[in-house]
C-alpha cells in the first residue's frame, strides 16, 4: 500500500470537474448525482458545488449532512489505469452572498443565468472526514 498526501490527492482532484455526489434520500437510500467541483481546486479537503436551494439533494442534506463524493481522473499513459477517489463528509449548505463570490466560476452562468444574484443559489460545501483512493495496484486512506 502506497502511501500520498493531501496534496497528491489534490493534484489528482485538479483535472476532474465532475463529481458524483451521493446523499441518503428520505426513505434512507443512497441517491447519487454528477455535481462540477466549477474547476474550485485548491483542495484542502473542502469541496464546493453550487446548486438550487428547493433541489432534492438539499432537502437530503438537510435532514443528514454525511455525503459521499465519487471522483474518477483520467487514464495514464501506455494504459496506467486512472486514479480513484472516494470522500465521505459533512455537508454544509451555504446561503451567504460572499461565499458564491469567493467561490463563482463565470463558466456557470451556463446553469445559473443571473449569476451569484440567481434567486435560491445556495452553495454546497463539503468538508471531508476520510479519503480512499486507488490508482492501479496501489491505494490508500487518509485521514482530514
């Protein structure tokens, strides 16, 4: 088992934008959804995702903040496979005007057409707890 830092895992996380973010639904099962991290990179073990606030994934966290996010990188070169990661974490959503400046992406305005000013924007922060990756033969845990 090879071991990697935070900051291995970050430069992994640089290049992929989307996300499968898992949540536990009403009944209890888990619902997962592509979310783009918005190329939001400086990965400390926080990760941000901008969404509407009447979405079911915010009523999910709302009622149980534990989330899953499921990355995925590109494959290596002469067929090394991609590295893996999955976070678990706390959610928190965020609904504070400076935030989504601290954190906007013009390219979302493709979503969002009035930008940070979009009426129920609510930004979803993730704080991770735990990191397990796989990257061929290796793979790892880290503690946040």
């Amino acid at each position: 088992m090879a071991s990697k830092t935070l900051q291995d895992i970050a430069e992994t996380m640089r290049d992929i934008d989307f996300t499968m973010m898992f949540t536990r639904n009403e009944a209890g099962a888990l619902a997962g959804r592509p979310m783009s991290n918005n190329r939001d990179v400086a990965y400390d073990g926080d990760s941000y995702f901008f969404t509407m606030g009447d979405t079911r994934k915010v009523k999910d966290i709302s009622r149980d903040p534990q989330v899953a996010l499921s990355l995925q990188g590109a494959a290596g070169l002469f067929g090394k496979p991609p590295m893996f990661i999955a976070i678990e974490g706390k959610a928190e959503l965020i609904r504070d005007r400076q935030a989504f400046d601290a954190h906007w992406n013009p390219d979302l305005e493709r979503w969002f057409d009035k930008g940070a000013d979009t009426p129920g924007l609510t930004l979803i922060k993730v704080h991770a707890s735990r990191i397990h990756w796989w990257h061929g033969e290796d793979e790892g845990d880290l503690s946040v």
